[in-house]
DNA sequence: AAACGGATGGGCT
DNA sequence: GCCCATCCGTTTG
C-alpha cells in the first residue's frame, strides 16, 4: 500500500456492517471510502450516495427469484454484485442481508480521493466531477467489471473503508426516490449527501 | 437548462 | 421481441 493510500484509509468494513437492514446499509456507506487496490494502481472515492434494492421490491433484479445473472445478489452478505445495463455499462453493488434473500446497495456516486490521474485515464474526462458521478461512471473509474461479480468486499483488492479523518455526516443525508427506475419507484431508498457536488444529480 | 436519441448486449416474457 | 438500476453528444427552448 503506498503512502497517500495509507494516510487515507482507516478499518476495513467487516461482514457484520451489511448484515443489518439494507436500507440502513446503504444511508451508513455515505462517508466510508470505497477503494480498488487495482494492478494499474489504486483508486478510491468518498461514498457520497447510494441505493437500497430490496426483497418484494418489484425493482430489484432479485425480485422474480434467483437466476444465473443475479445468483451474487442472493449469496454472502459483504460480496459483490456486477452486473451489465444497458449493453454497455457495469453498476457495482453491495450484498446484504442473509444467503437466500436478495438485497443489495447499489454505489451511485463518490468523491474521488485517490488515482484521479488513473481515472481519468479510464474515464477518458477530465473534469473531477465527471468521474465518478454516477453508477456507470465509478464503476468504469475504478477499473471495476463483471470479473468482480461476487468477489468478497471484506478482503482483497476492492472493498470500503473507514475514512482516517471522519467528518459528521449529521444533517447531511438526504433520503428520496430511487433514480431510473419505472416500478417501485416511490419507495424512497436513494441516500445521497445534500450539497455535494459528486452526486449524480443535483 | 432541459429534452432527446443512439449505442449495445444480455436477460426474460 | 422488448425492456432495461446508463452515458454522452446534439438539439431545442
């Protein structure tokens, strides 16, 4: 780990931080660092918003039971789930809830922190807002794919993290509808942080 | 500033 | 065939 990364990052998030309610996983990442120790070079940003996808959320992927495509959203809590939209863009989700239930929190948008130079490399922008603002962005920013489906979040080269230095996040998190989605689309499971200018949209 | 459409491929009815 | 948990360049107001 190089020494700017080190400086960066406090304790792991352990398997026990996504076994409790999706919902309450996915407003707790705001502030944890989501990070991609990757062969080209670290890369990390501020979680700065998220989505909870749900059982008997008509939705969620999971929500017409497992098959081959979403089998990581129904395995071990702390894994990853990758999946292909729209043809052409990956969106990068973390498990929850126990084996067999189908819940996920879906990363829409971070902070960049580290390897902005890298991300701008595989962005192919410039601008520190256009990397990592939005689920297809930061997925592609941080040299993630579908050979991440599944991949345990709690050890190895991608998982969250602690901040060094926490700031409060109080009277920040914004709760409301979830983005881009047609059914189920009044339940409010999107958390973002208010005022940040890394959110996907304003 | 907002609206629109094209790219592109896999999963499911 | 149709539908996407999207992004980006272009057009329109």
């Amino acid at each position: 780990m190089t020494r700017a990364v080190a400086s960066l990052l406090g304790r792991r998030i352990p398997r026990s931080f996504f076994l409790r309610p999706t919902a309450i996983v996915a407003r707790d990442l705001l502030g944890k660092i989501l990070f991609h120790d990757s062969p080209a070079g670290p890369a990390a940003g501020i979680v700065v918003e998220t989505e909870a996808y749900l059982r008997d959320d008509p939705a969620s992927h999971s929500f017409r039971g497992p098959t081959a495509r979403n089998a990581s959203m129904f395995g071990t809590p702390g894994r990853a789930y990758v999946y292909l939209v729209y043809g052409m863009h990956h969106c990068f989700n973390a498990v929850t809830a126990p084996a067999g239930i189908g819940e996920a929190v879906l990363l829409r948008a971070l902070e960049p922190v580290e390897g902005l130079d890298l991300m701008r490399i595989r962005r192919g922008r410039d601008s520190d807002r256009d990397l990592c603002n939005g689920p297809g962005k930061l997925v592609q920013a941080l040299g993630i794919g579908r050979a991440h489906d599944g991949v345990d979040l709690t050890r190895g080269a991608v998982g969250f993290h602690e901040p060094k230095v926490s700031t409060s996040l109080r009277g920040r998190v914004v709760r409301d509808l979830r983005v881009g989605i047609t059914s189920g689309a009044e339940l409010p499971l999107r958390f973002y942080l208010r005022g940040n200018p890394f959110v996907s949209r304003r």
